[in-house]
C-alpha cells in the first residue's frame, strides 16, 4: 500500500457514497509528474537552464538547421502566451544562447535563431537529459515503458 492507497481508503471511509476510483490514478500521474520535473530541473540547472529556458533552446535545436524559427512558430509548439515567450526569448538573448533577426519576408516581424554558443549548449544538455530520462524510466521494463507510453498516448488524445 502506497501513499496514495492510503488517501482513497481514507475517502472511501468518509465517502462511500462517492466514485473516487479516478483519484489514484489522477493523484499518481501528478505525483510521478512532480518528481520527474524536479529531477529533469537539476539537469537543467546544471547547465544555468530552467525547463522554460529549455523548451525554447530544444525548440530551436530540434527545428534543424538554421535553428530559427518565429516567435509564432515555437508559440504554437510550448503552449505559452505570447508575453510568456518574449520573456523567455529575451533571457536566452541577454544570456548570448538565441539572437533576433529582422525576418526578410516580413520586416515588420522577427525570427530567432541559436547563437553558436546557444547551438553548443543544448546539444550538451540534450545529452545529459536524454540520459537522465533515460535513469528516471529505468524503474520500468522496455515492455512497461512501452505500454504505459501507449496507455499515457490513449488518455492524452480523449483530453485534446
């Protein structure tokens, strides 16, 4: 019996009238979401990166080479407002990591691009990350982690 247990036993007491079956389900996968973005920040931290800082960094990286995009195009990748992604971009270019460019097609807009030293970082800390998710699911089989990442895809999708 875990921590969990524990909670809906003690609502299942106090409430048999109520189906909380949901509750440890929905209790579990925010505690697992807890512990991972905590041990995925230290990571991060390492490198004088947060997750947001992150995000934006891999969002550039993983757009492949020249490693720019719009302010639009990472927006609707990281699900932030548009004041949330002009804060980031603006860390991560007095941080010398992204730069801005005038976009040629539309003067009136502007592209970011990774800086070389902004390019050598994420790819140092897309290593050390990859290896640390890597060690967070090493707790689960190969055959385990592929079926809960297909049950986790299944419940996503019934949410979007």
């Amino acid at each position: 019996m875990d921590r969990i247990d524990k909670i809906t036993k003690q609502w299942q007491r106090e409430r048999p009238d109520l189906d909380i079956s949901p509750m440890g389900l929905i209790g579990r996968l925010g505690n697992v979401t807890l512990h991972l973005s905590r041990e995925m920040e230290k990571v991060f931290s390492q490198f004088g990166l947060n997750t947001s800082s992150f995000d934006v960094l891999a969002t550039l990286r993983r757009a492949g080479d020249p490693y720019t995009l719009s302010p639009g195009e990472m927006l609707s990748t990281l699900m932030v407002t548009s004041g949330t992604m002009t804060n980031r971009i603006d860390q991560l270019e007095k941080a010398g990591w992204v730069i801005r460019k005038v976009n040629p097609e539309d003067g009136r807009s502007f592209l970011v691009s990774l800086t070389p030293e902004g390019l050598e970082l994420i790819n140092q800390v897309i290593e050390a990350h990859a290896e640390n998710q890597k060690r967070l699911v090493s707790g689960l089989s190969q055959q385990e982690q592929q079926k809960l990442n297909q049950l986790l895809k299944v419940f996503l999708n019934s949410l979007e």
